[in-house]
C-alpha cells in the first residue's frame, strides 16, 4: 500500500506553500469571475504550478498526478483562488488527438492563454446525452455544424470548444457521434449567457448556424465522440482533476474562522465544523487513493469516477447548507452578492451537474455492482 | 469488482489466509451457538493474534496496514474470536514496553462504562469472548491488568463484555500522552477497518440478493429505487475503505499524524451504521429475522460505533486537534 508520498513531494508542497504567500492576487474592480480566474491560473501557470501531471513535451510537468492533489490542498488552505479546472479538458488530445492537435491546442490550454469551454449538454440531451442532435455534415475537407447547446460554462468568453456532434445517423444513440475543436471566432456561433439562481452567469446557451470547422479539427476519428465524451466526463468527476478540493478547503478554512472569529465556539458549531472536517478529509484521501490506482495501474478513469462524483457532490453540498446555519441570517437578510448564498445555490447545482446524481448512482449499481437491468 | 490499490504478494497471501478462517466460520456457525474457539484456534496457529508484539527492537511484527486487512476480513464474518481485543491488548503492552503481562492467557482492553477511553476501576472489558481471561487498562500513566468474571453478554452477540474480579495490578509499563495518542490512533484505525468488514460484506450479499429476490415477476434489483439505495451504500463503503488504508498508511509512515485515524474511525462510525441499515432495507423482512445474520451486523457495527469515542465525540475532538486546541476544550 503506497501513497506515493515523498521528500520530493514534501518539499514541492513546502514550496509551493511559501510562492503562494506571496503571489496570491484578489480580483480588480470590475473583473468578471472568468477573468479573474483566467488571470489568477496565468498567474500559477508562471509560477510553474499547472500541468503539473500533464507530457513536458506540451508545457506540463511531467509528475505524478500526486502533485495534483497537493496543488490543491496547498491552494485550499491557503484560501487562494480555486486551482484550475483543466484536468479533465483536453485530456481527449493525450489519447484521441494528433501530434500537431497536441503541439496547437494543449500549451495554450495549460498556460491559461487560451479558454476552452466544453460543448457536450442539449435542450433535449441533458441526462441523456446520447440523445444529442447538433449535426456535423461533411463537406469537401470541412464539417458544417449546425445545432444548439446549452449549460456551457464560460462559452462568451472562451477561445475553442470540445463540442459533440452527430456525424452519423440522426438517432443513432451512441454511435455516429464525433468530437470537434471549434474556435468560437467561428462565423455561425452565438452565445447567450444564462444568468443563474446565483445572479452570476457562468452557464451560456451556444447556437450554432452552419458553422465551418476543418476536418483537421475532429478529435480522433468519426464515431469516436462518445467514447472521448465518457474519458472526458469521468476525469470532470474528479475532485482534484477539476480543481474542487482547493474550492472546498479554502471555503471550510473561511468558515472556520468566520465562526470563530471572537473566540468562542458554541458546542454545536464545534461539532458541526468537526463533521465537515471529517468528510472533507475523507474526499480528499479519497481522491488520493484514486489517483495512486490510476498511476499504478497505468489506467484511464472510468466508472468507478462515479463513486467520486458522488462524495464530492455530498461534501459541496453539506459544506455550503451547513454554512448557511452557522453564518446565520445575516447571510440571508443582507442585499445583492451574499457570497454565501451564491455558494449555497451554486452547490445545488452540484448534484446536477457533470452527470446528475441519479445518473452516477445508475452507472454505480449497474457497471460497478453488476446489477440487473 | 471495484479497483483498489496494489496489494504486496505478502498481504494477497495475508488476505486469503485470513478469509480462509472468517469462510470457516460463516460455514460452521450454528444460527445460535457462539463458538468461536476453533476461529481462535486457528488465528492463533497463523500467528494473527500477534501481529502487534514487539520484535528485539520493540517494533510492532506486523505493519498497521496489515493488521487492517486481518481485522476486515475477520468482521466481514462478524467473527467472535476475540482478535480485535487481543490486537489492542498487545499493542498497548508493546507501547508501555512491557510483554505478555500474563504469560499463555489471552487479553483484552479495559474500558470506562461509556467505553470512551482505557480504564482501569470502575470499568469492564470489551470484546472478552473465550478464551480471554484477563484485561489491561490505564490507571494514570500506568498500565494494569485484572482478571475478569466470566462474559456477561452484550448486544454485539460476537464480542461479549465482562467485568473485572480481581484488583488492578500494575504491571511495571506506563504510557505517556504521546503513546496513549499512538494507541488511540492504532485503535481507531483497527476499529475503523472493523465496520469497513463488518459493513461491506452485508452490503455486498443484499447486493446479490437483490439479484435473485423476484417481487412483481422481475429481480428487485432491476428497480433503480434499490439500485440508488445500493449505490448509495457502496460509495460510504469506498469511502470508509479509502479512510482506512490512508490512516494505515499514515501510521506506517511513521510521520506520526494521527489524524487520519480520528477521521477513519469518526466517519466509519456513522457510514458502516448507515451502509448495514440499508443493506437491511434491501433484504427486507427476513433480515429482522434472529436466524438471518444482518442483525449480527448491526450490532456489531453500533457497538463498534461507540468504542474509544462514537463519530459525535470524534468530529467535535478532530475540530480541537485542527484549531490547534486539543490540549483543554472538550
């Protein structure tokens, strides 16, 4: 039984502890959340501190994913801003994606030069994502694509999407699906920002108009798009591919001193802070686990990600309702931007999300426990 | 069934010989007769009860991380053999440098009546099924041993509890806050793994059953009502088995953080409860049956719940160690 921990990693984590002291930014008047976030993993990116797990040959580190997990610890408890959510995007290039689509996309990626949104999620393809229907019809060395998405984060202000598309029969379920980079430049794209429960908006609907995307821009061959979306969405369900464990660690840290800022703990709060501890700690060491299985079985992450999808969702969304009783209702009775209330709402999307809860909970007792159909 | 970390050839060789005796019992166990000491037998013969007896150097002979996999596999049967008690037993005597403080008799571990800590009046010994015969506890910083009355029972069938009859007597070893911390880490972490067997197997034979279980003329596992209540389960047995191997893993590390033993044993205490109570919704009516063995499970798994702390007291200790104030507020 092996962690993977060592003096190399104790000392990569007492480095990077000292570089974030110094280094750690707070967003400008005016800057829009995606901005912000855009800029601070720009900032960590100089710093050396992205890619950390990901081939040298395209900007990453090349360390065990291991250092995954201590970026992100180290990030939580610095209270820093959130570690980037690149770990699961673009993963599809290492597996699927030519050398040139590498040495194109994947520096810009990790460098935080370029944003990429994700293009999977339909009005009528949510939990059933394998209903999708956006068409991408060839033409000559070109596709032309045309369909509607929606719950894209951060479309209005990304430079590519990862976007599915049918290339194949119209209801063909699974198969004839295919993966495409499309630059949002593109002639034909609209995005609309959703503005969410939260009053932010970080969700877009994308319509796409007969858009042009280059046959050089498909990800690995017509009809791979499925299994691309699967790898793609399985890393998406990791708290430390996404960057979660720091958002999580840094929001319990707050939460802590918030309700022990004059010093006195009521009983309760004591035992309720305790209860998050342990569940926070116990994802953590989760995640931990997981990552040492996929390094030392030199494996691609598949359903069991279900199994983290679920101990993440549990841990936001008991973090966030949890806060709002400690806090109490001030939280509530304050005007326009209660921080806490948006991280409350935001967390019941959680569950939502990446593969609603009752999807995972299908992929569990079907594909992990062998249940019946 | 579900990917886990590599195991060393020695401890897939460990584990085999381990479920080799829990089979054993399961087969043999008449629904009533609390026999366990052919289990014992056995353990003993393998050397499994003293896995935590010290070597020339005073370390432990076994690593934490494979005294887990004996202490899973052992509960997974909800076996009677007194092998967590003895295991806690050895370890305390190792910590406090003293060896076999009664020669050729088996022991266990003193308790206060709320089962929150070692003890030595005014307590009873946990998990004193035959043949243990004596208990080792705290007094102070010294450790003492007394010879017990006959078991008395307990509502954990497998693990009965048995009183003292005798006077404490020291036994020359005493533990510092340090060691008596090693020993509450080493503990949780056993206990931990013990509601990890002992839950996980009971949820793994509703999950069978739910395959074989026909009510409106399909599987009952075929409905996703009993499917989300498995998954559910499963995704608290995952995490409790993450728990467990890293606070093993942490001990052996000899970094000497014990916090992830508080967390093992604190988020195990509610998990394993809640993973058998589902385990008994899937199998229905005959799991409140005394003959069908899911209320082994859980009783074994409350009462596992409350030893050395229930995951209330845990979580509000675990807020101190983390704020920095352990030393004072409870």
């Amino acid at each position: 039984m092996d962690f993977s921990d060592s003096s190399e990693i104790a000392e990569f984590r007492s480095g990077l502890r000292t570089w974030l002291v110094d280094h750690t930014i707070t967003p400008e008047a005016e800057e829009s959340e995606a901005m912000f976030l855009k800029r601070w993993h720009q900032v960590l990116f100089r710093g050396g501190w992205v890619g950390l797990s990901w081939p040298t040959e395209y900007g990453g580190k090349g360390l065990s994913n291991a250092y995954d997990v201590v970026l992100n610890e180290e990030i939580g408890a610095s209270g820093a801003p959130d570690a980037p959510r690149i770990g699961y995007m673009g993963r599809a290039f290492l597996q699927w994606g030519t050398e040139e689509q590498r040495e194109r996309f994947l520096p810009g990626l990790l460098s935080g030069d370029d944003y990429w949104c994700q293009g999977f999620s339909e009005p009528n393809a949510g939990s059933d994502l394998a209903n999708l229907s956006t068409r991408a019809v060839k033409d000559g060395d070109r596709y032309r694509i045309t369909g509607q998405k929606v719950w894209t984060s951060y479309a209005e202000y990304a430079d590519y999407c990862i976007l599915l598309a049918r290339t194949g029969e119209p209801g063909g379920r699974h198969k004839g699906v295919s993966a495409f980079v499309v630059p949002m430049k593109s002639a034909g794209i609209d995005v609309r920002p959703i503005v969410a429960a939260t009053g932010e908006s970080e969700f877009c609907e994308m319509f796409f108009e007969d858009v042009e995307v280059a046959e050089e821009n498909r990800i690995g061959a017509e009809g791979d798009g499925w299994a691309i979306a699967m790898m793609t969405v399985a890393y998406e369900r990791g708290a430390a591919d996404v960057g979660y464990l720091s958002k999580f660690g840094a929001a319990l840290g707050e939460l802590r001193t918030l309700v022990s800022s004059d010093g006195h703990v009521p009983p309760l709060a004591r035992q309720r802070l305790g209860e998050l501890e342990v569940r926070f700690r116990v994802l953590t060491e989760h995640v931990r686990r997981r990552l040492t299985e996929r390094e030392q079985n030199d494996s691609l992450p598949g359903p069991e990600m279900s199994v983290d999808k679920i101990l993440m969702t549990d841990v936001d969304q008991t973090l966030h309702r949890a806060a709002l009783e400690l806090l109490g209702p001030s939280v509530l009775t304050t005007g326009p931007g209660s921080r806490w209330l948006e991280k409350y709402i935001y967390s019941r999307a959680a569950s939502i999300y990446g593969g609603s809860e009752q999807v995972q909970l299908n992929i569990i007792a079907q594909r992990l426990l062998g249940m019946p159909r | 069934m579900t990917a886990t970390l590599h195991e060393s050839e020695e401890d897939v060789a460990l584990r085999r010989t381990v479920a080799d005796i829990a089979e054993r019992c399961r087969s043999t166990r008449a629904a009533e007769v609390d026999d366990h000491t052919s289990c014992w037998g056995a353990l003993v013969r393998s050397g499994l009860t003293e896995l935590r007896g010290a070597d020339d150097d005073g370390a432990p002979l076994a690593t934490v991380g494979q005294v887990v996999i004996v202490v899973e596999e052992m509960a997974r049967a909800v076996c009677g053999a007194p092998l967590v008690g003895t295991l806690l037993a050895t370890e305390l005597q190792r910590l406090a440098d003293v060896d076999h403080v009664v020669p050729d008799e088996a022991l266990t571990v003193l308790l206060d009546q709320e089962l929150r800590g070692l003890a030595a009046d005014d307590a009873l010994a946990w998990d004193a099924g035959v043949p243990v015969t004596h208990a080792v506890g705290l007094d102070g910083e010294n450790l003492v041993v007394r010879a017990l009355e006959g078991a008395t029972g307990s509502q954990d069938l497998s693990r009965p509890v048995a009183v003292p009859a005798g006077d404490a007597e020291l036994v020359g070893g005493t533990l510092d806050a340090d060691a008596r911390t090693a020993f509450e880490a080493f503990a949780h972490v056993v206990l931990a793994a013990d509601l990890l067997g002992a839950s996980g197997a009971v949820l793994e034979s509703a999950i069978e059953y739910a395959g074989q279980r026909v009510q409106f003329g399909q599987p009952i596992g075929t409905f996703q009502a009993v499917q989300h209540l498995c998954a559910r389960a499963h995704v608290q047995v995952e995490a409790q088995r993450s728990a467990v191997l890293f606070a093993a893993w942490s001990l052996d590390s000899g970094q000497g953080d014990v916090v992830p033993a508080i967390v093992a044993k604190a988020y195990g205490a509610s998990a394993a409860v809640e993973v058998v109570e589902k385990a008994v919704q899937v199998f229905g009516g005959v799991a409140i049956t005394w003959e069908f063995p899911a209320h082994r499970h859980l009783r074994r798994v409350l009462l596992d719940a409350e030893v050395l702390g229930n995951g209330s007291a845990l979580s509000g200790h675990l807020f101190d160690v983390v704020e920095g104030r352990s030393d004072g507020l409870q």
